[in-house]
C-alpha cells in the first residue's frame, strides 16, 4: 500500500470523485479509498497546489462534522492550518469547527485545535485561543499535555497581541511558583517567559528568585531531556545569585548533567556553569577537569554538533586570559575522514591552543596538514604555521620559519604562494632576524602568481633589496607582466619601483621607476592608479628640482612613500564585552560565527551579566583551586542548606530503603570530589602491568 | 603607532546578502526552531513542518542554491548557513536533509542539531531507513511524528516506544483504527508519569535483559609505531524484555563506582589504613572516564552514591557509554614498508601483527591499504587470508577470517606504475585503515559484576545476559610518511 502516487498533483475534481465514490457503500476498501482522496490533498498542499486543493473546502467541512476518526481529524486540521495562513477568506468557514475540537473531551483533539487556532492568523482565531486559554488557566486541572501546548501558544500569540499576554504574566509566574505542580509545566512556564521577553528588546531581562531556581533545579531528574536543557537555558541570566554559597551549590546540582548524553543539555548545563563561575572568586580543579573532559567527549558526536562544540571551545580559549579548560590538543588533530568543515575548526583550535610547550608537536601535525592532498586544508596550515609565528615569541618564530623554508623545498605551486604571503607576515613581526633567509626565498619569484603571493614577493624584494644584489633583475622579473597584472599587484608595483628609486637613486632605478610610471600614466585605464602615479611623478620632479638630480630626496617624500610600518598583531582577542555576551550565548547559532547578536541583528537581545554583591569584576581573577579546598568549606553550608532547601525527596529519584542511609553518607561523598575523573596516566600504568596485550 | 590587524585565517563569516535592503527585518525574533524541512539530496523540499509562522514560506526555497554556491566557492559547507537573517541548520542522512530554519541568531543550535539526530533516530525505528523514497511514501506518518516530536519548536516527547503507542506505521489500515479509535486517540498514561520512557503495564512470558559491551579503538599511529592518539569509546547496550516497571542496578568494576563502597569499608573498620585498602582491593578495578548515561539513570543517584540505578525503557537502547584516553598498546600492528620507483612500479611489504593475549583471536581483520591511483597490474604473496585490490577505491584490502594472538602474518604486494605520466606529482596521504574485532574482550578490562533487576510488584525470575567485543573505531588509521 504505497503512497507513491499520492504524491503527485491532481486536480480538486479528481479528488472530488474519490471523495465521493465512497458515500455508497461502506466497505472497508472504500474507506482506505477516502483516506488516501485525503492524503491526496495534504500531498498537494505540500507540493503548493493550493488553488485547485481550495476548491475542496466544502468536502473537508463535511469530512470534519463527520467523521470522528483521529487521522482524519488530523488531516483536516492541516488543511486549515496551510490554507488558512494563505487565504484567510475561509477562515471564518473553519472557525466553528474548530471550535467544536476545542470542546471535545479528547485531550488531544483539543491540542490540535488550541494550535490551530494559534497558528491561523486571524484577530477572532486570536481572540478565541486567549479565551480558552485564560479559561483553561482559571479551571487549573487540565492535563500536563494541554497545559504545556497552551503555555508555548502564548509565545505565538504574543506576536499578534502582545498587550494581552503581558496581563497574563501574573499568573505565568505563579505557576513557575507552585512546587505542586508538574515540574515539566513549570519549566513550560518558564521558557514562555523567558522567549517572551528575549523577543522584546524594551523588556527588561526575564528575573526569578533564587529560591525558585533551587526548586526547579531540584527537580531536574524528573524532567524529560528537552526540559532539562530548555530549564538551564532559561536560567542562565535569569537567576542573580547572591552570595558565594549560591552559586556553588548550584554548580553542584547541575555539575551532574554534563554526564547527559544529550548535546542540548550537556552544552546548556555548560553554558548555566560558566555564568555562575562569573559570581564566585575561586574554582576547583575539579570543576574545571569535569567541564574538560565534558567538552573532549563530545567530540564524538555526530560531525554537526562536533563542529559546534569546537566553535564553542573557540570561544572559550578566546575568553579568557587563562582558559578555563585543561584541553590537550592531540583530541584536535585532524582525522582523515573528518569533514573539511571540522577539519578547518580543529585547526583554528590548534592555533589558538599554541603555546612554547606544545608548539613542537602541533608544528609537527601542521607540516602533515601542509603536505595534504587537499589544497585548502594544505593553505590553511601553513597560514596557521605563519601565524603562530607572529603570535608566539622569537624562537617559535624560528621554528616555524624553518618548518616553512623545508616545506618551500617541496616547490608545489600553491604551497609555496601561500608560504610567500606568510613570510611577509613574520618578516614584519622579526625584519632583522631572517634576513640569511631571503635569498632563499627570493629563488621563488617565478613561481608567485596569485596576487597576495605576488604582492608580498614584491614587498620582499624591495624591502631586503640591500641584501640582494641583482634586486633590479629580479624586480624586472616580477614587472615584466604588469599590463595583466590585478590592479592590486600593479599598485604595488608602482610602490615598490618609486621605494627602490628612492632607497638607491641609481640610473637603473630611475629607469625602472620612470618606466613604471609612465606605463601607469600613459596605458593604464584605471584612474586611481593613474592618480598615484601622477602624484608620484610631481613629487618627484618637485624633490628633484628643490635638491638636484638624484640628491636626498625630500624627508616628508620618504614619509609618503616608505615610512615605518606599524607592528602588526594577531586580532585574536575580542572585545570583552562582546565575549561576554558570547559565553552567555553557548551553543546557539551565535557561538558558531563567533559574532555577536546585536552586532549582526540590531533587534536581538544582547545579553550580559546581570549586577549581584558577588559578581566577578574581572573574568581573569578567577582563580583555581588544584586541591578539594573550597569543596570542604562548602561541604557545611550545602549540609545546612541543602536539606532546608528539599524538604521532599522524589520517590521516583531515591527509593525509599534508600533514602534514610543516604542522609549520612551524602556529606562524606559531596566532601570528596568526584573520583570519576583522575589522570588517565595513572590508570595507564595500572592497566598496562595488570594486561600485556 | 596604530596597530594593523592581520585577519585570523578563514574564519565563519555569516553568509549574508549584499543588499541589505534584502535583510527581511522580523520584527519578531524567536529562540527557536521555525520550521523543519526533509530536502532531497539537492536541497529540494519534499516535506515541511512550520511550527511557527515568523519565518517567509519561501526561505527554503533559497537553500539549495546556498548549498551549490557554497559548494562551488569553496568545498566547505558547514552545517549552518545564514541567509537574509534566517539561520539554516541542517545534517544529512542517507540522500536527505534535514533542515531546520530558525530566524535568529540565538537560536540554540545544540539543541536543533540534537534534535535532528533524534527525529532521524525515531523515524528509523518507523521506516526502517530514511531516505528519499521512503519519506515520500510515509509522509503522513512522518507530519504525524513532527507534530508530536515539536511544538512551536520546542522539542516535545522523542521516545520512540512512546510515540509507537498512539502513532502506529499501520494507521493507513482503517479497520484497526476504527477499531482503536478511542484508545488511540487518548495520549497513554504513561505520558503523565514521572518516568515518560515507559509505559506500566508491558509484559513478557520470559524476562530477560541483555547487556552488550561494545569498545572501539581509535588510533592514530605513524609509521615508525609513535602512537600520536588512542582513545576507547565504549558503549553498553541494553535490550530489555522485562514486564512491568523494573528497577535495574547495574554493578561495573569501575573504581569511580566502586570506591565509593572501598570507603564504605574503610567507614566501617576505620582503623584499617587507607593506604593497604587502595593497593590491594583496587588493583581489579578500572577507571572510566565522561561517563554519558541515557536519561532513564539517575544522575543524583550516581552523583552520590557512584551506583547505577534505572528503570529501562522497554527494548533496545543505549544505556551508557564512555571515553577513556589512554596509550594503549596497538592491538593489530602494522609493520608497513612502501617503496615506490615512481614511472616503474610500486613494493607493499606488510607484517601484521596480533599483539593481543594468546587465548584471544581477532576476527574479520581487514588491512586497507592505499595504492597510487594509477597502479595496475597487482600481483601478491601472502601467508594467511586472502587480498583483493578494489581499483575504485584505489586499495588493497587483506582480509584475515581470524588472527589468533601473538601470531604475525606477512604480506607482499607489488603493481605497476604508467611509465608516462607526471613525476613527483603531489601524492595523496591515505592512511592505511585497519578494522577487525575482538570478542569475549574489552580494552580497558570493564566488566560487568552484577545486574541486579527487581520488579516491586511482580517478582519475576529474570535472565540477565552479559556480552563484550572490543572492535576497531572509524578511525584507527596508520599514517603514511
């Protein structure tokens, strides 16, 4: 029984028949028949047939009074939800018929009448979704499932009157508020508040109490995973801790969802921990190992939420002076089968993970990334291998330099483009450290094409021209094609020709200069560079006729043409404010462009960190802790709060023979850090004594 | 002096129109998934799922272009592309997409990513694999399956023998419908209980639990025997055919889990020094690293206590798995010796090497190694197995049935090289791939000591069964110098 055919457009009249064969008899193929006419038609809406498939609202409405089977129920609420939201003209036809599911005493039928009623956009649809939802909301025993739908249609309904939904916050917050009631339908509260006010910019941020929080993270273990994550989100930013003590004991209560093994809440329960770190002075050694080994072992997932979870430690390293993750980089090296696109973000780890002690073995990895097949993947690693040349100190310099000249050997052409671009880079950073190098370098000017490698040859050889003894040669060489050259490398020519006149104000270089500029005055279309050139020319005819031929060339000319360049930098930091409101939003879309939201959307919410007597002036303060220290200190206030604050266990999270036991080995366990994670090496050892392979 | 900034290399730039008159100005920006689209392996829509209306009907339409042009610019396509403000975060399967459009940037991308996999994951269980064909065939169930699996994008019930009870793949067949019609239309029960992964009132003649212990090596070694990485991902899965709501203890010879009781000891005789109680009883017992339990464990329970407690879901799921980074020996060694006389011909010489214990064996050992794509001609010697070169991949794969441990097995491989053709041209670095399995084995030594299952009411006799295999991961690869 194949829906092939189904799939495929028919004509309102085909169905019709179909529809209508059937009222005769009542066999059971003719039912089957009906049903597929009906799929026909939610078939046709998905492959945009909406005009023909219009024409068959009569024999909906009549399907709908009928019929009570749940499937057709189903389909007929499809057809109005598609149709409606395009011709609202038949709305009003649909209204009492939907209204008339809203009643029924089947839960679910009346779910998919609440939504549809939210989903068509039309002021009396509107209007009637508020009225049963207040009514609902005043009845206060109807079913979690109802319950929830009705919490999230307010957020739709919210874009169509938003007036109406603020006047029933009160009672949102109630709800959040009552212990009693499902926690699920608490956390739906929540989140309905809480995506409310992220849609509006004039609100003010979503706050609830600390001691609500603690309530609904005690009961953590009884939501589903979606709520769990959607929980921690919400809170993040929503709760204000006020001491110390708070934040830790709350760390403590959620630290254990980082073992979930969905990505939503591990990532959500991780985001919750590192904005409470924000209102404490000091962390354990413990945490961090916990929040590591959390991150390592998502990058095992499937490739999408790997790329993800690395955007995110991108993120991390980037926020912080001291980064709070112990990271080693043998977990970002590149695999074969990885997908270029998480290849790509490994390296930039890599990059960013650099430091004296583990450069070697990262050099080491990037000089096989160098020599891969694929080209890109071959580029970025030596711009990498560049870059962590000017990023880390003079002899990493070195190293990475020499690395570069070995894979220059190779001679493949776009390894060595993208060498030559790079050695302008650290050539910047260190002018006086490799100038043995440049000759080596120089052999290469055949072989620059692209125009960054071309450009950065040509800044090469007018730069170490002292050390170059047949510099003219060799700068011929580069110019020899300069009527096809992009206007970019052209510029640069004409630059460097006037930089070399004036460094060595021979008849060569007056030659190469002269023909340089006229080629730019008299054959190039391009106005700007004819603009340059011209400027160039005056300048020097000007030089020339205040000092004689060839003599000192005029100081403010040497400033315009060859002054001192600026250091440059590695713009890996960010502005502080902007990483905040980045780490506030880890694991959204955010994280992965690195960029934040109001800079992209002027409408987003920015977030930051809400004001409390313990918030954490400078991120960088920080400290941590390497032995259970602090734990202990807290052991006593959690042993005094802790019991306060869950005045019932749920039976469904400690069964009964349990809990009595429980209460006095709590303390001894929470005061001791989890021995989950201990160093691998240590158990290497054991394992390799007690079982030789 | 003004400091010039050099730009970091590629990084994620949102894919933005020109014109910012393009830019649609939502007035409305939500957190959430809008909508969820099956695209074919084109981008082509052929099914959607709009759980908001804040999003245009046509954005998708956009988003096989943004595949093909991202494609063409540059061969990197991540998962998430942004268009005229609406973000595309999409996975593949088979020959589909599955996209969700979101219109803000805070949209929380874990939890669409997680909840694609999911949906994938649900709908496998109904359509056996999903792809193309098959979800065009069952487009009404799947529209019943995001309806229920979502709501206004906020991921709803996703357990696969939840949803079964009240969406069944033969609702198509309308004399059972009728039939249930009442039944089935009512949410189950077991939605409103605490314990939402299953239902009270299963049953079963016979009441078994079967546990697997799967471990796979990843491995990254070059030539010379350096192991740059090695990691076990172990996992254990449970089939549970047990009726009623059982609670299930399961005991592993962890140290995290059973210190826990090492301490209890120590409590209960405290004179007995700590230092004597760690060399003698913990030498037996492993350490685990990010244990990930599947929801029905109680987190608390471990936190505390270190015990695994849960009540299963019924039938098959993943209870646990975990991450242990340690070096470990290689189990299946490679001694590879390449040489190639470019223009003439190419030598593989290959000595595998089982360094596992004597009384284990290795089963179905391939040993894949890469050949230059132009090789012909191949002839082999070799002791044990038997060698195929699959020309479309550009491979030797040598196959051993069963490599007991402590044997070597050798190889010898010789192919032609074109005598024409580009010197010194920029060889592929493939990584010689090897996979086997090991049964009746675990790497890390976990084992199972006890699985204690207790049903309150019912008080059945129950079969607890316990399996391990040890096996190569997606990646345990010798590099090529």
């Amino acid at each position: 029984m194949s829906d092939q055919r189904i799939f495929t457009r028919y004509r309102a009249s085909e169905i019709r028949t179909d529809l209508q064969n059937i009222d005769i008899k009542k066999l059971k193929s003719s039912a089957t028949k009906r049903k597929n006419a009906l799929k026909k038609i939610i078939a046709n809406i998905s492959l945009g047939n909406y005009g023909e498939m219009l024409e068959l609202l009569p024999e909906i409405l009549s399907f709908w009074q009928i019929e009570d089977d749940f499937e057709v129920k189903r389909i007929c609420h499809e057809y109005a939800r598609s149709l409606g939201s395009i011709k609202p003209k038949i709305t009003d036809d649909i209204l009492p018929f939907v209204l008339q599911d809203l009643k029924s005493r089947n839960e679910h039928l009346q779910i998919m009448a609440l939504r549809t009623l939210v989903f068509i956009p039309s002021a009396s649809f509107t209007n009637e979704a508020f009225k049963f939802i207040i009514s609902m909301v005043n009845r206060r025993n109807a079913s979690e499932e109802l319950t929830k739908t009705a919490l999230f249609a307010l957020i739709q309904l919210d874009d169509l009157n938003h007036n109406k939904v603020t006047d029933l916050f009160n009672i949102i917050h109630d709800t959040i508020q009552q212990r009693s009631d499902n926690p699920s339908i608490q956390v739906a509260a929540l989140h309905t508040l809480y995506a409310i006010h992220e849609k509006h910019t004039d609100m003010k941020p979503l706050q609830i109490t600390v001691e609500s929080c603690f309530d609904l993270v005690e009961r953590l273990s009884e939501l589903n995973e979606w709520d769990k994550g959607l929980l921690l989100e919400a809170l993040t930013t929503a709760v204000v801790p006020q001491t110390h003590a708070d934040s830790y004991d709350l760390i403590d209560i959620v630290l254990p969802q980082l073992q979930h093994v969905n990505t939503f809440v591990v990532l959500n329960t991780f985001k919750f921990v590192i904005y409470l770190l924000n209102y404490v002075d000091s962390v354990s050694e413990n945490i961090v190992k916990r929040l590591s080994n959390s991150i390592i072992a998502l990058l095992n997932k499937a490739p999408e939420l790997q790329f993800l979870v690395l955007r995110n430690v991108i993120l991390l390293l980037l926020s912080r002076e001291k980064p709070l993750l112990d990271l080693d980089v043998s977990y970002f090296f590149v695999e074969f089968n990885d997908p270029i696109y998480i290849k790509d973000t490994k390296l930039e780890c890599l990059y960013l993970l650099a430091n004296q002690d583990t450069l070697s073995q990262i050099l080491e990895e990037l000089e096989q990334y160098a020599t891969d097949i694929d080209i890109q993947m071959s580029r970025k690693a030596i711009r990498a291998i560049g870059n962590l040349a000017v990023k880390l100190d003079e002899n990493a310099a070195t190293d990475c330099f020499n690395l570069l000249l070995h894979l220059l050997e190779f001679g493949v052409d776009y390894v060595v483009q993208e060498i030559i671009s790079v050695f302008r880079n650290i050539l910047r950073k260190y002018p006086d450290k490799f100038r043995s190098s440049i000759r080596e370098i120089v052999k290469y000017t055949d072989a620059v094409q692209e125009p960054e490698s071309k450009n950065a040859m040509i800044w090469i050889v007018t730069q170490y021209a002292d050390f170059l003894p047949d510099y003219i040669t060799v700068f011929e060489k580069l110019n020899s094609s300069f009527m096809e050259d992009p206007l970019e490398v052209q510029f640069s020519i004409l630059n460097s020709s006037i930089k070399l006149f004036m460094k060595f104000p021979t008849p060569e270089t007056k030659q190469l200069s002269g023909d340089v500029l006229r080629t730019c005055v008299d054959m190039v279309n391009n106005p700007d560079l004819r603009a340059r050139a011209l400027m160039y020319q005056r300048l020097i005819q000007l030089a020339n006729s205040q000092y004689g031929p060839y003599a000192a060339l005029d100081n403010s000319l040497h400033e315009i043409v060859d002054s001192n360049l600026p250091l440059i930098e590695l713009n890996s930091k960010l502005d502080p404010l902007v990483l905040e409101e980045l780490a506030l939003n880890i694991s959204s879309v955010t994280s992965v462009y690195l960029k934040p939201t109001s800079q992209i959307f002027r409408l987003n919410r920015t977030k930051f960190l809400p004001q409390s007597p313990v918030l954490l002036a400078d991120k960088n303060k920080l400290t941590i802790n390497d032995g259970p220290s602090f734990s202990r200190d807290r052991a006593d206030s959690k042993a005094k709060s802790l019991p306060k604050r869950t005045p019932t266990m749920s039976d469904y999270d400690k069964p009964a023979e349990k809990v009595n036991q429980l209460r006095g080995k709590m303390k001894s366990s929470s005061s001791s850090p989890s021995k989950l994670v201990r160093k691998p090496s240590m158990l290497m050892k054991r394992l390799s004594m007690k079982r030789p392979f | 002096m003004k400091t010039r900034h050099l730009k970091l290399f590629n990084s994620y730039v949102p894919y933005q129109s020109e014109n910012p008159r393009n830019l649609v100005t939502n007035k409305v920006i939500s957190i959430m998934a809008s909508a969820v689209y099956f695209c074919d392996s084109k981008g082509y829509p052929l099914l959607a799922r709009r759980y908001r209306d804040d999003i245009p009907i046509s954005a998708i339409e956009k988003f096989p272009t943004l595949l093909s042009d991202l494609e063409e610019e540059t061969n990197l396509v991540p998962p998430c592309l942004s268009y005229n403000g609406m973000q595309y975060l999409f996975i593949q399967h088979n020959d589909v997409y599955l996209v969700a459009i979101a219109n803000s940037m805070s949209a929380n991308a874990a939890q669409i990513f997680a909840f694609l996999y999911k949906l994938v994951d649900v709908l496998g269980n109904y359509l056996k694999t999903v792809e193309e064909e098959s979800i065009r065939d069952n487009f009404v169930i799947i529209y019943e399956l995001l309806d229920e699996t979502m709501d206004y994008g906020i991921p709803q019930i996703t357990e696969t023998k939840m949803l079964k009870q009240y969406i069944t793949q033969k609702s198509f067949k309308l004399v059972k419908a009728a039939k249930k019609k009442r039944n089935a239309a009512r949410p189950p029960e077991a939605l409103t209980n605490s314990v939402s992964w299953r239902s009270a009132d299963i049953k079963y003649k016979k009441n078994e639990a079967f546990l697997d212990i799967i471990e796979s090596i990843n491995m990254l070694m070059t030539q010379k025997g350096q192991i740059l990485r090695s990691e076990i991902i172990g996992e254990v899965k449970v089939k549970s055919r047990l009726s009623g709501m059982p609670d299930l203890k399961l005991g592993i010879n962890d140290k995290g889990i059973f210190s826990k009781h090492m301490d209890d000891d120590s409590l209960n005789n405290e004179g007995a020094s700590v230092a004597s109680s760690t060399t003698d009883k913990k030498k037996n017992n492993i350490e685990l690293e990010d244990l990930k339990f599947h929801q029905c464990v109680r987190l608390s329970k471990f936190e505390t206590e270190k015990i695994i407690t849960f009540i299963p879901p019924d039938g098959d799921f993943e209870l646990m798995n975990y991450r242990l980074s340690t070096s470990i020996k290689p189990l299946i060694w490679c001694d590879m010796n390449i040489q190639v006389h470019s223009q003439s011909r190419i030598e593989i010489h290959c000595r595998a090497k089982a360094q596992i214990k004597k009384k284990s064996t290795a089963t179905n050992v391939q040993i894949i190694i890469p050949v230059p794509e132009d090789a012909d001609t191949p002839e082999f010697k070799y002791s044990h197995g038997s060698i195929k070169y699959v020309p479309e991949k550009n491979v030797i794969i040598w196959k051993i049935r069963s490599f007991p441990g402590g044997k070597e097995y050798s190889m010898s491989a010789q192919m032609q090289l074109p005598s024409i053709g580009n010197i010194e041209e920029h060889k592929a670095k493939r990584p010689v791939q090897i996979k086997f399995q090991i049964p009746y084995f675990t790497t890390s030594g976990i084992q199972v000591k006890y699985l204690k299952i207790n049903e309150p009411k019912l008080q059945y006799k129950s079969y607890p069964w316990v399996r391990y295999i040890t096996q190569s991961g997606d990646d345990y690869t010798i590099r090529l110098t």
